[in-house]
C-alpha cells in the first residue's frame, strides 16, 4: 500500500515537471498561447478599448477655470459611477460654455445609458455656439447611434473632418 502511494506521488511529481517544462518551452519560443495578453489591453492597444483616450493635438486643448476643472472631474466621477442623477444635477447648475464641461456631461450619459438626454445636452451645446472638438463628435456619435437616428450620426463625420 504505502509503496503504491509512493507511485502516485512520483507520477504527480513527474507530471508537474513536464508540465512546468512544457510551459517554459511554450514561452521561450513566442508561443501565441503562451504570451497572449488580455483582451481589454488588446484592444486598447488597437484603439478599440472602451476608454479611449482623445488625440492630443491643438484642437482639441481647450482651457478650463479651475472652477471648471472641478465640475469636470465630479461630472466624470458621476458618470463612471453610473450617478446619471448626481451627474444630472452637477452639470444642470453650470451657466457657462467651456467645451470640456458639456463633453464632461454628454460623456456621462453615455456612460450610464442616458442617451436621450445625452443627445439633448449635444443639442444645447449646439443651440448655444459652444466650439466643438473631435471627442464632442465621437461621443455625439455615439449617443445618437443609441438613439436611433442614423442619419444624424452621419453628418458628424463631415463635421468633425471640418473641424479638423
């Protein structure tokens, strides 16, 4: 009994070993299965991951008050938490007409699946003159997809290739 027991453990050993062995041989030769990264980094490396950052260029820099700065970073906060109502409420108190404030806001609605309302803010900032950059296109894009007007989303692209 005791000698089959020592069988096993020497088996267990042995499969441990060649399956380690197996592993590193995968690894040193750039085996796909191996070395393969997750699929969030994969496609944020390819562009398509779901937070995207904007493009850094002269365009899209807009300058924000410190009082600015703040709404943006609680609107943000809001809406990554999915807090439409408290996002809601934070940019529904702002008079003013920074662009990185109501991409702040239209973002959030995004985030939590408030796209009418999402749409309805774009409209405002429409209404008003703001300035808008390609981050402003491509989540108005996005908003409006979700909508459901197709067309719409279209004319963006001829809008933000104008703007560029």
């Amino acid at each position: 009994m005791a000698r089959r027991r020592e069988t096993a453990n020497a088996r267990c050993v042995h499969g441990a070993v060649g399956l380690a062995l197996l592993l590193a041989s995968l690894k040193a030769f750039d085996c796909p299965f191996a070395c393969q990264k997750p699929l969030n980094q994969e496609r944020a490396i390819a562009g398509f991951g779901l937070n995207v950052k904007a493009v850094d260029d002269e365009a899209n820099r807009v300058e924000a008050t410190k009082q600015e700065q703040h709404l943006i970073r609680r609107i943000t906060e809001s809406g990554r938490r999915g807090y439409w109502s408290e996002a809601s409420k934070i940019f529904s108190n702002y008079a003013g007409g920074a662009t990185s404030v109501y991409n702040a806001a239209i973002t959030a609605a995004l985030r939590c699946g408030k796209f009418q309302e999402g749409a309805d803010i774009y409209r405002r900032m429409c209404n008003s003159d703001i300035p808008k950059t390609k981050p402003t296109f491509t989540v108005a894009i996005k908003l409006f997809a979700n909508c459901g007007v197709q067309a719409r989303c279209r004319s963006f692209g001829t809008k933000c290739r104008m703007s560029a």
